[in-house]
C-alpha cells in the first residue's frame, strides 16, 4: 500500500515537472518561431478539452490541430459557422507556422459563411443579410492579415488577400496591391504575375497596368524558357491598353485644337 502511494506520488510529481518543463519549451520556440505568441494558456486548455490538450502539451499539436480541422469539416457540412470560427482559430492557434490553416481557415469564413449569410435574404431584411455577410468577410480578412504577420514568407496569404479584395469586396486596387506583395517572396506561382496586371485594369488604372504589362514583357528577354509566364496574354494587354491610350491621347488633342 505504503509503495503503491510513494509510486502515485512520484507520479504526479514527475506528471507536474512535465508539464512545466514542455511549456517552457512552448514558450521559446513560439517566441524564436512567432515572437511573442503566449504558449498554451488556460482558455485554450477549456477550448480544447482534457485530451486534445495532453496531446498538444505532449507535442502533438499537429496530431490536435488535425484532429481539429476534421471537426471544422463536419462543421463546415452542417453551416455551424460560429463553430468553424472557433475552429479555425484554434488550429491556427496550435500550429502558427502552418499555412494551410491560415488559408482555408479564411476561405471558410470570408467565402463560405459569407455567401450563406448573404443568401438568408427575407423581404425587408436585407441589410441585416448584407451586414453578416460583411461581418464574416471581415473575419477572413483579419485571419489573413495575421497569418502573413505570423509566416510572411508565405506568398500564398498574400494571394488569398488579393483574392479576397477581388473576388469578395471588388476593390480591385487593393487586390492589386497584396498580389504585387506576393511577388516579393520566392517561389510565388508565375501567373500571379498576371493577376497584378488584371487587377490594375479592373481597377481602371490603365495607364499604370500599362506600364506594369510592359515591364514585365521587358523581361522575357530574362526569363524565356517560363511558359507559365503566357507572353503571348502579356503581349496581348499590353498593344491593347497602348492602343486605348494613344487613342485617347490623340483624342485628346484634337479636342484642344
């Protein structure tokens, strides 16, 4: 009896050092991986529960956010977007450094529970439609911009913010400017290039696109062998907006003479 309670003691004494000793862990290497990011505290601990929690103090965090991201699935299924909120957060929370959970994360609120709460539209609630809808592309957007804070390495958060002004909030201008971000980090997919000059024209700032299109038929002399480039769309952009501007600007002249 005496060595069954020595031998729970020293159990739990050992069980108590453990946990202190992997949080101290934690600590460092959230402040060399993400800064100053708190390691696991109390509110996480209740979000997560007991078990997931043991997991991801025994340095399973990829085991408990996986684990996460499938109950963000069926949540997802069933339009709990409350729930795949918390989820998300929760999964960014446990692997920071890991940008799939950034990215779709995002998507599954600025797209998904966006469109949903857009297409709750009733007859003299309109507004109240339009507003979630913003509410959740707002929450997209702010999990984006921490997520490029967190690995700004990443050009594919980059991409999704540009996406998102594009595709969510029509500002075109600004969707140029997180693509134009995106190029100044390696290995960022060619056509992304592209997309810089699409949004400029969409955004209606013709003579920038033009120069833009032209610069970068400039260096295909560089970079001839990249296919992804298509040179033949650049080309294409470019005689056109030089074909519009000139035009105009002969129009112009005629107009003051």
């Amino acid at each position: 009896m005496k060595f069954t309670l020595l031998a729970l003691a020293l159990l739990g004494a050992w069980g108590a050092g453990k946990i202190a000793w992997e949080n101290r862990l934690l600590a460092e290497r959230n402040v060399i991986t993400v800064g100053d990011a708190p390691p696991m505290n109390y509110q996480l601990r209740d979000s997560l529960g007991q078990g997931l929690t043991m997991a991801a103090l025994g340095g399973f965090r990829g085991l408990a956010a996986d684990y996460l991201w499938l109950s963000l699935v069926t949540a997802w299924e069933t339009q709990e977007w409350e729930r795949v909120q918390t989820l998300a957060e929760l999964c960014v929370l446990l692997q920071p450094r890991v940008a799939y959970y950034w990215e779709y994360g995002a998507w599954n609120l600025a797209w998904n529970a966006s469109i949903s709460a857009g297409s709750q539209l009733r007859p003299g609630r309109e507004s109240r439609a339009n507003h979630d809808a913003m509410r959740w592309i707002d929450a997209g957007r702010g999990l984006l911009e921490r997520g490029v804070k967190i690995i700004p390495e990443k050009p594919v958060l980059y991409q999704k913010l540009g996406d998102l002004y594009w595709d969510r909030l029509k500002d075109y201008g600004k969707a140029a400017e997180w693509y134009r971000e995106a190029l100044r980090h390696p290995n960022y997919p060619k056509y992304l290039e592209r997309s810089v000059g699409f949004a400029l024209e969409k955004a209606g700032k013709k003579r920038e696109a033009r120069e833009y299109w032209r610069g970068l038929w400039d260096s295909v002399s560089e970079h001839p062998e990249q296919s992804q480039r298509r040179w033949d769309v650049v080309a294409d952009h470019l005689e056109k907006l030089e074909a519009e501007l000139s035009g105009r600007s002969a129009a112009d002249k005629e107009v003051d003479h």
